[in-house]
C-alpha cells in the first residue's frame, strides 16, 4: 500500500479499465479472493489512521465496496477494534461475495446498527465510507444512500472512504450534488461530507485528482490487491516531478532558446490597460530559463519604456519580431488588438503558445480557426492553455459542460484542433492527439488570482523554446507551476508577480 504524492507518476484507469482488470483478476483468483484482500487493506490502513479510536463506524452499501467494508469489519473485530456496522442493503439482494463477508463479520461478532447522532463520534474515532465506490449512479436519490450522505457528514470523526468517496465520479471527478442538496441534514452535509482519507483499491481511478476530486478525497492511498494493474495501458496519467535540468558549462543564451511574448493591449486602445499581463508571461519565461525573451506590447502602450524591474526584457514590436525563431507566447492580456496580429502569428511562429484572448479570438474566427488547423498538418507545436471558459467557447460549450468532464473535454479540444491543450483548473490536464492525458498534481487554491495563467503561459513557452516537445513542455510547466505554490511560505501572499519570478 502506498500513499500517493505528487513525487511520482501513477497511472489511472477509468471505471471501463476497472472492471476489465476486475474481471480478469476474479477468473484467476478463488471466490471472494479479491473482496478480502479489499477488506485487509481496508483494515490495515484505518488501524494505522485511527490507532486510539474508542469507536469504527462502517457504512456499508449495497454492493462490492460494502462487502469490501464488511470484509475489513470482520478484520478489525478480530484485531480487538471496536468496530460496528450499518447495512444499508437487504442481506438476501447482496452480491455472492459480499453475503459471504457478511457472515463473516457476523461470525467474528461485529456490531450492526443505525448510523451514528450527529456529532456521536470524535476527533480520534474513525468513519468509514464503504457505501458505493464506482457504483455511483448519476442522480441517484435513494433513501438509504440520502441517510448515509447525511450520516458521514455529520457524525464528528474522520472519514477514509474506500476506493471513492460516495458519490465522487471515478471518471470526471465530478460530485453528485444531488444526493447532497436532497439528504437529510443538507446544511452539514453541504458543507461537511468529504473524506480525510482515501484507499483507492485495484486501480487508481483518474476522478480523484481533477474537478471536486481533490477537494473530496483528501489524502489519496493504493492498493493493487496484486492486480499489477499499473501495467496495464492507463486511461490517464497522474504527472509526476521530473528531473533536474542539466545545462552545460560550454553553452550561452542562445542555447536554450528565445521567447517572444506579444500581447498587453494598452490602455489608449479601449481603455483597459493590460500590459501587465504580458509582461507576466515574459517574466515567467525568462525566470524559467529561456535564454532571451523579448516582450512585443499591443497597440495602446504607447510611451511604454524599459521596465527597471526586469531590464532583462528586450523590448520590440510586433513587426520586428522574427516568429520564426524560438517560441511565441501570445493573447495574454491581448484584449481585442491581439486579432490583428494572429493570421502571422498562427503562420509563421515555430513554436506557439495560445492563451487568453487569442483563444477567444480562434473560437469566434473561422479563418483563425482553419489555420490553426494548418499548423497541426504542418507539425508546428501548438500549445492552448484555456480555463473552463475559454475551452467552452472553443468547443462550442457551456463550462458547465466542460467541467462535467474534464478529460473529455480536454481530449476533445486536442483531436479537434490538432494541439497540446492544457485545461487548467483543480488538476489541471494536459491533452494530445492519441495518447493518455496527464492529469496535475501539484497546485492549490493560492493560485486562483489574476495573473497566474500568463505565468503558466510564459513557462510553457520557455520549455518549447529550450528544445522539449509540446505535450512533455506542457507537463512540466504546469507541474513546476503548481509545485511553487504547495512550497509558498505559509503566510506570505501568493502573487503572480512574485510567482514569475521564482
């Protein structure tokens, strides 16, 4: 069993891979083989979480993940753990294996009982979501599965869940709010139901790094129960930290690349001065390790002079720029003027990185469009860095939509226009044309103010520009990103200022 840290790539497996691998384990294993090695695991993990517990509540649903709680029952009761159960399930309609834990946990003397009063238990007790795993069903509303929601949420201990938790999508990461907004107790429930823990059991399941997932599973724990399922082809993979740049002693700037940022339309132009963005994403870039970067303002700036604070930035304009060296960074803060410089920028640029308002400006032009279309046949790496809203004008989307399914959407857009797309967002996915997507673990809530995008931008730009190949620039970029922000000093605000230039 392993705790999972962003240190190192894991690979993921949707509800589909699951079964197929759950299926294949069961014909080589004895009966119930599986469930119990679900349930030692499940045991071994809540004695270590909860070693001074007076009381372990298990709510037990009406499939496998509840036999697999029933399983790890039996265990703890055996060990001398105070454990005890709610079925939330008739005996006689569960599956095979889990009757069989059942009688187990009825032999080793297991308590079963009504859930716990709110507030029943404590800090130092343990609560154990066993009540549906992957068997979520979307707008399921049962009564049983209502209480249960309400139970967990309210009874005062922590709560490992075992392989998800209730209600939690293992594909989207997407929460079931309606088995919260129609539970009983809706106010704790809203606020309060989500696990300390997770035991992520076979495979580990992509929904539990992306959208809600984070948020609801707290620290995330494997188990293959000997599958091997991690050599098994990934639906995605969890991004981990990659090694250390070396540069070498006999190399200068032009070694590692040139990066040319256009954007910042300036106040003159609309009366929204955002040149600030722009210079962000050249900040970043050149604190990333490009070896130049050159910073083309919009029209709007004008008597725009050298920044005292990064006088490294060269200055240039649009048309001087040669696009066809290096990598370009281009729409932060482009505002409306950055339409004017695209059909260049889309022809001529090497290497690309689209951001901000010249996503908008692709996903309201069919001209933009085709030739981005045309860089893609071309083999010209293409980077688009959106946020839900910007991948949902592209696609043609709500970003309710696109947040219903992250990898989908992040798949789609990549097949669509031929590109590496990261789609930003708690983990944040990095997608290609044919091949498993990478889903971000690094990251927290510091990074949601204005700014940090182009920052991501500009180091996304300086990994294309140093050599490395789109998709892999992509993860690192967002993996170093987020990585900044989980090793910020604890009460020091996080800006995207200070960010670029770490």
């Amino acid at each position: 069993m392993d705790r999972i840290t962003p240190a190192q790539p894991h690979a993921l497996h949707d509800t589909a891979a699951t079964r197929q691998i759950e299926r294949r384990l069961q014909q080589s294993l004895p009966p119930c083989t599986l469930m119990q090695r679900a349930g030692h695991a499940s045991a071994r993990l809540a004695q270590a979480l909860a070693p001074h517990a007076r009381s372990i509540w298990i709510a037990c649903g009406p499939g496998h993940n509840g036999g697999d709680g029933l399983e790890a029952a039996a265990l703890l009761q055996q060990a001398g753990r105070p454990a005890w159960v709610t079925l939330l399930a008739e005996p006689a309609r569960l599956p095979p294996d889990a009757r069989h834990a059942l009688q187990r946990a009825q032999d080793a003397g297991v308590r079963f009982g009504p859930p716990p009063a709110a507030g029943a238990l404590s800090a130092q007790d343990l609560a154990i979501d066993a009540v549906l795993g992957i068997g979520a069903a979307p707008g399921r509303a049962d009564a049983w599965l209502q209480q249960a929601i309400a139970a967990l949420a309210a009874c005062g201990a922590p709560v490992l869940a075992l392989d998800l938790p209730s209600g939690l999508d293992a594909d989207t990461g997407t929460f079931n709010s309606k088995l919260i907004a129609e539970s009983p107790g809706t106010i704790w429930a809203r606020g309060l139901f989500h696990a300390k823990n997770t035991l992520s059991l076979l495979t580990l399941k992509p929904g539990l790094f992306t959208a809600q997932g984070r948020d609801m599973a707290g620290a995330v724990w494997f188990d293959d129960l000997g599958s091997g399922a991690q050599r098994h082809p990934p639906t995605a993979w969890l991004a981990g930290a990659a090694g250390p740049e070396r540069r070498l002693h006999a190399s200068h700037k032009g070694s590692y690349g040139d990066v040319a940022v256009i954007g910042g339309e300036g106040l003159a132009r609309a009366g929204r001065g955002m040149s600030g963005a722009a210079l962000l994403a050249a900040t970043a870039a050149l604190h990333a390790g490009a070896g130049r970067v050159l910073l083309a303002l919009l029209e709007g700036n004008a008597g725009f002079g050298i920044d005292p604070a990064q006088p490294e930035l060269m200055l240039r304009s649009t048309e001087a720029l040669d696009l066809r060296s290096g990598a370009v960074v281009c729409g932060c803060g482009g505002g409306d003027a950055v339409r004017g410089v695209l059909p260049r920028v889309l022809g001529e640029a090497s290497r690309l990185v689209l951001d901000a308002d010249a996503l908008n400006a692709i996903a309201a032009d069919a001209q933009l469009r085709r030739q981005l279309a045309r860089r893609a046949a071309a083999g010209q790496p293409t980077v688009l860095t959106p946020h839900p809203l910007e991948a949902a004008r592209l696609l043609g989307q709500t970003a309710a939509e696109v947040q219903a399914d992250r990898l989908a959407a992040a798949r789609r857009l990549a097949e669509d226009c031929g590109c590496t797309v990261v789609l930003k967002g708690s983990g944040s996915i990095v997608a290609a044309p044919r091949q498993a997507p990478s889903i971000n673990p690094t990251g927290n809530a510091r990074l949601a103010t204005a700014g940090t995008g182009d920052v991501l931008a500009g180091m996304v730009g300086a990994g294309l520009a140093r050599g490395a190949d789109a998709f892999s620039a992509a993860v690192a970029a967002v993996y170093r990103h987020g990585a900044l922000a989980d090793q910020w000093p604890p009460g020091a605000p996080l800006t995207a200022s200070a960010l670029a230039r770490r």
